[in-house]
C-alpha cells in the first residue's frame, strides 16, 4: 500500500524535522520555542510505529532503512533552517504535505474499507491540523 509508505515517510521527516528544531532553536525567547517544538516532535513520533504496524497488519513490509524511507517521502528533508521564522515556515510547509499524504492514505484505506486504520488516520488528519494551527498562530506573531 503505496500511500501508507508515503505518510509513514512524511510522518517520519516531520518528526525529525522538529526535533532538529527542538535541538537548534535560538531565540530570545528559547525556554517557550524549545518546548513547542519538544511538544510537537512527541506528539508525531508517537504516531510512526503505530503508522508501521499498520503497514504490517495489512500484509505489506514497512520500511526497513531509512533510504527505503526516504524513497517514499514527499517532503523536503533539508533542514538547515538556522531561524525560528525558517524553521516555523519549514514545519508548516511539511504539515500541510503530511496532512496531504494522510488524506490521500484515508482516501485508499476506503477504497478497500479498513475502517480500523481509516480511524487512526483521522486522529493523525486532526493532530495534525492542530500542529497547523500553532504553526500559523505562532508565525502571524513573529512576522
């Protein structure tokens, strides 16, 4: 299930993604930044082996190497923001792709009625909507 592979890759990237941020943030105000992007990488990683047991559970192999993963993302992976206004914008670009490999997921899961994982992915569509929402709130207040 090719749409699977895709959001489990673009899951996987935007967690690593935020944890790179977690890591390299540098602003006046650090302790709050730092935290928000703690909270965010979480809340994604908590999802990516739930997303490959789901591959699993389907008959499929999930991804067994990160260039396999890397193969199936539709995200960019550079990550080089130096910012925090890159960085915010760097996360809600790649949000706005895994929403979109998410519904493109949702959209094969009921195709061929898996009602379990079109569940989980609803959660995933709504988390992440979420993350879309503090990305913009946060980014209208450092333009």
């Amino acid at each position: 299930m090719k749409e699977a592979r895709i959001a489990l890759a673009d899951t996987f990237f935007m967690y690593q993604k935020a944890h790179s941020y977690h890591w390299n943030v540098e602003h006046p105000d650090f302790p709050q930044f730092h935290e928000f992007f703690g909270n965010m990488y979480e809340e994604i990683y908590g999802a990516i082996d739930k997303l490959a047991e789901e591959i699993r559970a389907l008959g499929e192999m999930a991804p067994r190497d990160i260039e396999e993963m890397y193969d199936d993302k539709t995200v960019n992976c550079q990550n080089r923001a130096t910012n925090l206004n890159d960085m915010l914008r760097d996360l809600q670009d790649t949000n706005n792709k895994v929403i979109a490999s998410l519904n493109n997921l949702f959209k094969e899961l009921q195709s061929k009625d898996e009602q379990g994982f079109m569940n989980f992915v609803a959660d995933r569509l709504d988390a992440h909507k979420k993350h879309g929402w503090m990305l913009r709130s946060t980014l209208k207040n450092e333009e």
